[in-house]
C-alpha cells in the first residue's frame, strides 16, 4: 500500500486521520519540528542538462529559466520550478503559530509532511468552541498548509471539528467573494506571515457566522425525499432543486434495492457513496442521533463530512487526508455546504 505521509506529530487524543507521534502538551516551536519531520530547509540547485557536441563529447548546460528544489537533510529532489518561485520553508508553518501560541492562546495539536516533503501542515485549536442543541460542540481551528509541487498555495485556512465524530470542515462564508475563513498567497509572491494574520483579523466573525449557520441547518427538519435530492446534488452535481419530493427518494431506494438483487445492474454515478450516507444520516453515522442532526440539514452535512473523512475509499489514510484537507475530498465538502445552505436561503 503506498504512503504519502513522512512523518508527524499530534498532541492530545488520536487525530481524526489516526497518524502522527504523540507530544505532551505545550511543546516548544523547536520540539514540534523535530517530532513533526519539519526540521530541514528547502533548498534549491539551478537545473543544468547533458548533451553532446560535434564530437559526440558530453557536456552539461545550463537551462537558467528553471531550478530544482530539494531537502537539505536527504537531498531528495521535491520539484523544478521557475527562477520567481518563492518557496515557504517546513519551520517558516510552525513560526506562524509562535506568537499565537504563546500570547493568543492557540494551542498546536497536528503538524506534519506529506508526500516526501513536498506538502506540509501544521494545525491549531483556536480556543473558540460552540454546542448546538444536543450538546453537539464544534471546536475552532486554524490550519496552515503549503506545498513546494505546484499543487497548493500557502493557505492559512479556518477549520471547524465537530467532536463527536471528528469530521473537519473548512469555514467559508456564503455570499463572500474574498472569503473570510481563508487567505492564499501564491508563491509568486513572498509569504508574509504578519500580513496573512492581519487578513485573518476577522476570526471571531467568521467563527460566528459560520456556526450560526450550522445552527440555522440543525434547526431545518428534512424529509427523506430532500435527503435523496440533496445527495444526488452533492455526488453528481445536479441542478435538482431541493424539495420534499417523495417520489426522489421511493426512486433512490428503489434503485439501491436493484442493485443489491442483481451485482450485475450497471451502477449510476456514485450509488454506493449515495447509499453509504443516506445510511448514515438514518442513524449509522456518529452523532446521527443527537437532536442537532437528526432528521435536519446539519445531520446531512455531517454525513457528508463523516464519510469524506472517515469513509470514503482512499488508497490509505494519508491519502484519505490528503484529499480531505487539500484535494477530491475538500471540494466535495464545499459542495456539500453550497447545497445544505440552500435549505436556509
């Protein structure tokens, strides 16, 4: 089985991905980049290339446009870039929260490497917590990631963990075109950690908003038939609009039953996810029974989140937070709000 995750470091409980070496509590910045595999630089060689001559001699040229990065501690390559190519080191993630943890009560609870080095992360509660009816609390954090492949900006996202069941989901605000959980600096240009935390001011309001939103879903009551509609829109991205349709639902039952008699029925786009979290929502998932999920948009969101997280096929469970926090999974998560919000509009 392949593995992306190099190494990492987690204090408290198991993470909800269920990787890393435990720390005591109220490690130092410098414990946290030795235990995480954040104790090495990005370093970079201009690229140069073999040809031969008329001779048939090889010689080594230049190619001055392009640089390869690597890691000081293995020299193991990570990518070729251009010359503008601004890269953000391992140390620079964990200095960020420096200041946070030592005087804004930010606490460090996850950091790590993926991917050989090529991406890594470091994730922080914020202190901010909330309990929806039910006593269902979700707990506020804040994750800054980067990549040195091309695949990721350096992004400083808030994140909020629904504790019962440790589903992660990234705080965006309906309606904002600059989006108030999230700033990207592209490594066009040179990460300022001091400006990215001065964008980010507005925490606390999009802390609020975003749970009164959640609040706003559990209190929102849905029928089976809007369940159905609504999984259909997250997993197949359908313009179905979002109604108390009997018929939706008697058809997606219908159609799973068919399924499970005859393995032979070609399967439509996303069937067993579909099933799977419809399950969920019905009462398998965790926290399905709490008062705030129970039969209302928020126990749909979770399902979804549930199942990204925790459920969703993945080669392993590196891969599986991967896709979660950065790639597949993080945007069916966004999708999966976008849709769930329609039911309060």
């Amino acid at each position: 089985m392949a593995h992306q995750l190099e190494q990492m470091a987690y204090v408290g409980e198991t993470p909800w991905h269920g990787l890393g070496n435990q720390l005591t509590q109220h490690q130092p910045i410098e414990v946290w980049a030795q235990q995480a595999g954040m104790d090495w630089r990005i370093e970079s060689s201009d690229v140069s290339y073999m040809a031969q001559n008329a001779r048939g001699q090889s010689i080594i040229m230049p190619f001055e446009e392009q640089r390869v990065l690597y890691r000081s501690d293995t020299h193991a390559p990570l990518s070729v870039v251009s010359q503008r190519y601004q890269e953000v080191q391992p140390r620079e993630i964990l200095e960020f929260y420096r200041d946070l943890t030592e005087q804004s009560g930010f606490e460090l609870e996850t950091a790590g490497v993926l991917k050989g080095g090529k991406k890594f992360w470091a994730l922080a509660r914020t202190g901010q917590s909330t309990a929806l009816k039910g006593k269902d609390v979700s707990n506020g954090y804040m994750l800054l990631a980067t990549a040195c492949d091309g695949t990721l900006a350096t992004t400083a996202q808030f994140t909020s963990i629904r504790v019962v069941c440790n589903n992660t989901l990234a705080i965006a605000l309906q309606g904002q075109t600059n989006n108030a959980g999230t700033v990207k600096v592209p490594h066009s240009t040179k990460f300022d950690a001091e400006a990215v935390k001065q964008q980010l001011g507005i925490s606390v309001q999009a802390w609020d908003e975003h749970m009164y939103q959640m609040k706003q879903l559990s209190q929102r009551k849905v029928s089976q038939g809007e369940a159905a509609a609504y999984f259909d829109a997250v997993f197949n991205n359908t313009n179905m609009s979002i109604l108390d349709q009997e018929e939706n639902i008697i058809q997606f039952y219908r159609d799973v039953a068919a399924k499970a008699d005859n393995p032979t029925t070609k399967s439509e786009p996303n069937g067993k996810a579909m099933s799977k979290v419809m399950q969920m929502f019905n009462g398998q998932g965790r926290g399905a029974e709490l008062s705030s999920a129970k039969n209302t948009a928020y126990g749909l969101l979770c399902s979804m989140t549930e199942y990204i997280d925790h459920e969703r096929r993945a080669m392993s469970r590196d891969h599986r937070l991967d896709s979660a926090w950065f790639g597949a999974g993080a945007n069916l998560k966004q999708r999966s709000v976008q849709q769930a919000l329609q039911f309060i509009v």
